[in-house]
C-alpha cells in the first residue's frame, strides 16, 4: 500500500473533504465544511492516501479541552488503521495546543468506533439518551443514545 500521510486541510481541499463527506447517511453541509477549514481555533486533519483523501477528522479548541467534532473513513477503506492514525495526529494536535483532555461523542450503536476509542484510551464519561435521530427515515425507528468519552491527551 502507498504510504499513507496525516496533513492539516486547507480551503484549497474543500472540494475533496466535501466529496468525501457525502459517502455517510447525514454528511455535513459544504458551509459546515468550509466553516470547520477556517477557524482559527480548529482544524481538519486529512489522510492522505496516493493523493487521495480517504478519511478525515475535524477537532476544535476549546478553552481548556479539545473536542473530536467528526471522523470519517471512506467505506472501501476501512479496517486498515486509517482511522486510529486520525485519531493519533488529533491527539498529537490537542498535546500541541495543551489541551487538558479531548473529549467526543460517538453513537450507541457504533461498535467499531467505541472500540477504536477505548483502544486509544477513552472511557466513557455519560450518555445523551436520545440524541441522535435514527440513520434511516423511518418514522418509527428509535433515536440513539450519544456516548460520550474523553481521555487525556
């Protein structure tokens, strides 16, 4: 495999972080994209896979914690350590800004991710009964519970 490479985003890559973004059920917005690649107190990583941006985390600063706002892998390339080296370079950044802890929220029933967190070193801090509606349209699927971890960086 090519060689992989973790790299702040920049405006210039918003075409791609937004083609990227629209592989989920619930993307966010070209706005909430662009917004999230000019705030002075954030930033969007980008793995960088043979020039082609294959997964993405956005992080922002808060005052005395840091917060993993979203991380995506595009589905074909899962299951490769893509996302627990997004999550290594996002926890390097919160160790730059001096960070206390880096806190995230991840749905109930997103196994993967709860075990990628827990294997970095996150444990759970609560829960948000309800928070997250369901990920298909259905008018009577339940909404999810947000689960929410935090760690020290």
């Amino acid at each position: 495999m090519t060689e992989l490479a973790i790299r702040r985003l920049t405006i210039v890559d918003l075409e791609r972080l937004v083609a990227l973004e629209n592989c989920q059920p619930r993307p966010w917005s070209r706005r909430q994209l662009e917004a999230a690649l000019n705030d002075a107190d954030g930033c969007v990583l980008g793995a960088v896979l043979a020039d082609r941006l294959v997964g993405h985390a956005v992080v922002a600063r808060l005052p005395f914690e840091a917060e993993l706002q979203a991380m995506l892998v595009e589905p074909a390339m899962r299951r490769r350590g893509l996302a627990a080296a997004l999550l290594e370079a996002t926890i390097e950044q919160c160790r730059r800004w001096g960070s206390e802890r880096l806190l995230l929220e991840v749905r109930a029933g997103n196994a993967p991710a709860i075990a990628l967190y827990r294997r970095a070193g996150f444990s759970e801090d609560g829960r948000r009964r309800g928070y997250y509606p369901p990920l298909e349209d259905m008018a009577d699927a339940n909404r999810e519970d947000a689960v929410l971890m935090s760690r020290r960086p």
